[in-house]
C-alpha cells in the first residue's frame, strides 16, 4: 500500500466498502426464498420437502407452525408453492409485513421472553393436541425461537423469573449449545417436547439454522426433535459457569433438588413419524461469501475452528491466521463462521461481533488489514446494528475522533473494556446496519489482508 497518508485512507475506505459489499452479497444470495426454490416444490397438491412426499389431498388437516426470526419469511416462502390452503401459527420478534390469511399471529420477546411469548407457546400447544393420526403438522423453526415461543416446564417460575434466567444464561458466556441445553430442560416445548405436544400426527421439520451442523437439535433449543442433552449435562453446565447462584429461587430449587425432567429421546414415540430438513445454514452463507470475495479478486479460504471460542482469543487466531495467508498471496480473505462468545459484565451498549471487531482492531493497528463481523441476523446483541467494520486506521481515527470531542483516555479500550462498543462504531460510521433480515444464519467474520 502506497505511503501517501490521503491514498493510504482512501485505499481502507475502499476495503471497507469491499468487506461490507462481501457481506451484502452473502446475505442476499443465502436467502431463504433461494432455498426453498432448492428444496421445498409443490406439484398437483404433492408436496415435496427434500427427499420427502406429502399428498396434501390425503390428510384430514395439515397444520403450519413457523417460529423464530425468520418465521414471516418462512411462511411466506411456502404459501407460494402451496397456495393459500393453509392455517397455522406464525410467532416472530417481530411484526409481519403482512398476514397470510389462515394464520394466527404473535410476537414474542428476544433475546429474553416476554407474555406474548407465552402465550404464543401455549396456543401452538392446544392446537397441537387437537391433531390425530390423519394430520401433517409442518413445524417451520429458525434461531431466535428459544425465546420467542417459550412455557415454563414448571409452572412456579414466572415470567419474570424465565426472563432473569435468560439473562443470565446470555450472560454466562456459555456457548449456544450449552445455553440450549438447560433452556430445553426448564421448558415445555423445548427439546422435543412440541414434537411429543403432536405426536399423534405425521411430523416434519423444515429448519432455517443459526446452530453448528453437527448439533441441528440446538436450532431454537430444538422443539421438534430427540434431545441429544441430558439432565446430567445441564448440571455440569450449571457449575461450570456458576449458574445456580445467578438463576431465581424457582428455577435454582429445580438444580439444587434434582427435579429436573429428562426431555424425550430418539426413542419416543413422538418421533416414529417425523422427518427434519435443514435447508439453509451458515455453510450457505459462508459459500456465497466466498464467490462474492472470488469475483472482488480474492484468493479465499474458510476457517471455522474458533466457533464458541471466547472473542479476543478468536480476533487473535484469525488475525493469525490470515497473515499467514498473507505471506503467500498477494489479496486474501479469511472467511469464519458460527458465534464468538462474550462474557459480559456491567456492559453498554454493542454486541459479541462489534466486540469482536473492536479487539481486531487494537490488533490490526496500521497493517492493510480489514475485518467486518455480522450478524445475519441484523441484529448484534442490544444493538441497532448487524455488526461493524475495522481496518489498520479504526483506532487511529477514533483517537482523533476523541481528542475532537474532549474525550480523555483510550477510547478503544474503553469501549472493549465496558462492552460499549457501539457508540464508537456509530461515531465513526463504521457500525454495519441492515435492519432485521427475516433470516439468521449465526455470524460471519470476512478479513481481509492487502
């Protein structure tokens, strides 16, 4: 990179461009109209789910029940293909742009429960026990579900109670995975307990997943299929991240008494007739951000391994490993996927990629590096924005940005030390916003070395 200061910052504003154009791209094409083109078709009433055909014509009602963050999506998706023969229950974090007549609507609380979502919950299970032998019930789950559909498995924990749980589950530090594991085990729909609420009825799962590949049950805490988690293992989480003192009276007294439930297995009978089909995943996104990064001139490789890994030992691997990329291509990109963790305390206002990024930052200090971190989701913890943007001039430029303001101390490190790292991305105009996406497919870290 030339050493003139103003080619120098119009070369990272150029490389900031290019890393969010990347992102952009990758959120477009992974979309899940693409992927019900792909996987989901419906022909004469036969409707095919990947490998599977339903007859719609030989059940005496097929039910549709869609939860998460892309729910409104996911049903809009398959009223095109099926038509407009359908009814159900739709629950999101947000309102629809508009309703598919046949269909209730609620919006439930994320990141944390509210009384919507409660009552959301327990309408999907009312009209689940009135389904027999002859019904199809297509349960429809992307991520953020956890929260947005939920019921207490007991019934002395109250709302506020379930909302201080999450909390500190958010909070623990804990991996998604782990988190899961102990929301399925205190819920009533959780961990296959929708899946036994139908059991009489034929079952399929069509999952949008913010979840690695090899845990599919984790999506949403995983309603609809076998738990692979254990009663044993929510307690050895529970003292691993010293959660009991953190939960409320109610749901400690659950811990502490061993009363827990055990959630269904493989071997219920809830899931004799029931299929799964994860048709969009972060693979996906992280696919359709390496063609984007390939056209942009980019030699590309793919890096996953510090999924849950805590974020400043993840922004140190990466960074790692993309200059050693870099020593042997002239213009690469590292691309990540999955979820770094964050254990918060005391914090402002930003989220696990904005976190993430801010730590790159500190670390790229005037190297031609940038690196973008995002949620597909558009949503980074309690923030406005997706994620954020970095290069070798961030803390260069917030330096000054404080000094302008009157601001005293190391305003990068301030901002990483509080978990307030939003109000200084937006300072600067380096936060990346896109609004909610009606899609999650977890995160995506795109570095880029020059």
């Amino acid at each position: 990179m030339t050493d003139d200061p103003q080619a120098r910052d119009q070369q990272f504003r150029l490389m900031r461009e290019k890393a969010r154009e990347i992102f952009t791209s990758a959120l477009n094409t992974a979309s899940i109209e693409s992927a019900f083109e792909r996987n989901v078709h419906c022909e004469r009433r036969v409707l095919r789910i990947g490998e599977d055909l339903y007859d719609l014509d030989t059940y005496s009602r097929v039910f549709v029940v869609s939860i998460g963050k892309a729910a409104h999506t996911m049903v809009a998706a398959l009223e095109t293909r099926v038509g407009g023969s359908l009814e159900g229950i739709v629950a999101s974090s947000v309102a629809p742009a508009s309703q598919v007549r046949g269909f209730r609507y609620f919006c439930g609380g994320h990141p944390t429960p509210t009384a919507e979502s409660i009552q959301a919950a327990s309408a999907i299970l009312k009209s689940l026990s009135l389904l027999d032998a002859s019904s199809l019930v297509i349960f429809m789950i992307s991520g953020g579900g956890s929260s947005i559909v939920e019921k207490p498995v007991d019934e002395d924990i109250s709302l506020d109670d379930l909302a201080a749980t999450y909390r500190a589950l958010v909070h623990s530090g804990a991996p998604i995975a782990e988190i899961n594991a102990i929301r399925k085990h205190i819920s009533a729909v959780k961990g296959g307990r929708l899946a036994q609420g139908a059991y009489r009825a034929q079952q399929v799962s069509i999952l949008v997943s913010d979840v690695p590949d090899n845990t599919p049950d984790a999506l949403a805490s995983g309603p609809t299929m076998p738990d692979s988690t254990s009663i044993n293992d929510c307690e050895r989480i529970a003292a691993k991240y010293n959660l009991v003192e953190q939960f409320p009276e109610s749901v400690a007294s659950l811990f502490r008494q061993r009363v827990l439930e055990e959630t269904p297995k493989s071997d219920d009978p809830a899931f004799a007739r029931a299929r799964w089909w994860t048709v969009l995943s972060n693979k996906v996104a992280l696919e359709e951000a390496a063609a984007a990064a390939v056209r942009a001139g980019f030699a590309v490789e793919i890096d996953n391994s510090c999924d849950d890994w805590p974020y400043d030992k993840a922004a140190t691997y990466l960074l790692n490993r993309l200059r050693e990329l870099r020593s042997k291509v002239s213009r690469v990109c590292l691309l990540s996927g999955g979820e770094v963790t964050v254990t918060v305390r005391n914090g402002g206002i930003g989220g696990r990629n904005q976190q993430f990024a801010l730590a790159c930052a500190e670390e790229i200090e005037g190297e031609d590096v940038t690196v973008l971190s995002a949620g597909t989701d558009g949503i980074d913890g309690n923030s406005p924005a997706a994620g954020a943007v970095v290069d070798g001039s961030t803390v260069t430029r917030a330096s000054n940005l404080a000094r302008q303001r009157g601001e005293p101390g190391d305003v990068v490190k301030q901002a990483l030390t509080s978990f307030n790292a939003y109000p200084l991305f937006d300072a600067l105009g380096d936060a990346v916003f896109t609004g909610p996406t009606g899609n999650n497919l977890r995160d995506l870290r795109i570095l880029l070395a020059y």
